[in-house]
C-alpha cells in the first residue's frame, strides 16, 4: 500500500497494512452510496453515513483477524463506531485471546457510554495481558464513571505499581482523591504526574483547584499561571485563576481572568457566576444582573442564581 493512501494512519497500523496488502492496495470507503478514497473529504461521518470499507490488493495469504482488526481502526476512525465494534468482534471470532480487539472494542464501549460492556472487554484484556499497566488504567476510568471507587483506585494503584514511569495514572488517581475531597493525597499525586510530564498542562489546572479548595490561594495562582503559559488559549486555568484572585479580594485581576475565561468559554455558565459574584463586590450591580441573566439562561433550575440576582435588584438603582 501506498504512502500516500495510508499518510494518516498511526506506525502500527501501517505495519499491519503492510503485513496483508500488495503494492496496488487501497482502501475503498462506501459513503452514502458513493466511493471515496481514505484522503477524501467526508462531509459526514458515522454508522448512518458510512456503509462500508474495505481493503483492495490483499495478499493470497492475508491473515483475516488483521483484516478486520485494520476494518475495526478505520470504521473507528470514520467514527462508525457500532461498526467497528462488529469488525473487532469479528477478529476474536478467529482469535479469542487478541488482546489489543478486547482494549480497542472496550474503549468504542466507552466512547459510546456503555460502561458495563467496556469493563467486560477490559477485565478480558487483562487475564490475558496481565501486564499492561494501561488496561488497568482504562478500566479504573470505566470503574469511577460509573461511580465504583474501589475498584477504580485499586486499578489506579495497580497501572502505577507496573509501570510506575507513567504519569496517566498518577493523575487519574488524582481525580479520584479530588472527587472524594482527599486533596492532600490527590495534590500528592498530581505532583508525581507533573514530575513524570512537566508540560502536563491538565494536571496544573487541577492541582490549582485542589490548592483552590483548600484556601492555599497562591499555591492555586502559580500552578494556573504555569498553565497558561504552557497553553494560552485553554479557559479552566484562567477561571480558576481569577476565582484564586476574588479570593484574596485582588478584584482586578480577578476580572481580568474572568473576561479572559469567557472569551475563551463563551457558554460555561460557571464562570459568568464567579465574574457575577466579583461585580458585586465591586458594587457594578448592573453588570452583575446581565451575567447572573446568562447564569439562569443556562441553568434554569438554579435557585441560588435567581437568589443572587433577586439580591442585586434591590440595589437602589437596580
């Protein structure tokens, strides 16, 4: 197979194409009735939109558990997600320990909120590669998605203990402390992931709210600035600087974060409730009203939203 007809595929897949196909593969996408090649625009994808794909100038001898574990990658990949399911279903119809079909159909489970499905995959994946920190790690995210904290920090602990180089599970381990108000140990934790990846840019963000809930507001200030620096344009780190900032009552750049934030985040109503909340205490009662308006736009069951600006109508002026 051509370089040019597999330019988007990752390494590994482009080994296994080149395992099963002559130099005249291609690959065929059926499009609403129409064929395309891979490099085509598709204006729409998914199962309704994708009818088919199939790989041209196979070898004799082509091994068919890689022709459809490669169909599963790309109907994944054009976002056909019960369709690549089926392929990677099939390929373990030939081989049943195929460890990397198990992972693959769990996180298509996943991705398709089907939990108890992709935990039955992953469980599989792991009695046979025993291993492979990362299946534990995947499957801990299952496990906490659906509320299993347990089983989710024993994975955690686990991917850590087999590949402790690795800075993802130091970091899904943190996320769980944090939801479980542990900040001590998830802050812990995120201090490994950062050490491990300095430019983890999430794990900033975070650390600085656990240093945010925990009222060590400079802590919160410094790991949301070296966010920003790391990536300009993410809005969280510049929220939840500026909710750092109203804290020490710097209102000033607290706004500033905040507006920040917005332009970045237009419809997460959360932040137009801090900026609220700091026009308030700035007394600019009338700019309070419009974001506490947005605030209710978004969340129209949220009582303390009509409360605050039940509040800034009885201003005088108001």
């Amino acid at each position: 197979m051509s370089e040019q007809d597999i330019y988007q595929f990752d390494s590994a897949i482009r080994k296994l194409l080149d395992e099963i196909t002559n130099e005249k593969g291609s690959i065929k996408i059926v499009h609403n009735g129409q064929h395309h090649s891979l490099r085509s625009f598709l204006p729409q994808q998914g199962d309704q939109h994708i009818e088919s794909i199939s790989i041209e100038g196979l070898k004799p001898d082509a091994d068919p558990v890689l022709i459809h574990y490669i169909l599963g990658w790309l109907y994944a990949r054009m976002k056909a997600l019960n369709k690549a399911i089926a392929e990677f279903g099939e390929a373990l119809t030939y081989t049943p320990s195929y460890t990397d079909a198990y992972i693959q159909r769990a996180a298509l489970y996943a991705v398709l909120r089907k939990y108890e499905e992709a935990l039955m995959n992953y469980t599989r994946a792991i009695e046979l590669a025993p291993e492979r920190a990362e299946i534990y790690n995947d499957r801990g995210i299952g496990y906490k998605t659906l509320g299993n904290y347990k089983p989710a920090l024993a994975d955690y602990t686990m991917a850590i203990k087999l590949a402790p180089h690795l800075s993802a599970p130091f970091y899904c381990r943190a996320i769980l402390h944090s939801d479980l108000g542990k900040y001590e140990q998830s802050i812990a934790d995120y201090d490994e992931a950062i050490r491990r990846n300095t430019l983890y840019v999430e794990a900033y963000v975070n650390r600085g709210l656990d240093y945010l809930h925990l009222g060590q507001y400079q802590e919160a200030i410094s790991n949301c600035t070296e966010a920003i620096r790391l990536r300009p344009n993410f809005s969280f780190p510049y929220w939840n600087r500026g909710r750092a900032y109203a804290k020490l009552h710097d209102y000033e750049h607290a706004l500033t974060d905040l507006n920040k934030a917005i332009e970045l985040s237009s419809e997460e109503a959360g932040i137009y409730w801090d900026r609220a909340n700091v026009y308030i205490a700035v007394q600019a009662y009338s700019l309070a009203l419009k974001d506490y308006d947005r605030v209710i736009l978004h969340q129209h069951s949220f009582a303390r939203g009509y409360y605050n600006r039940g509040y800034a109508y009885k201003i005088p002026g108001n």
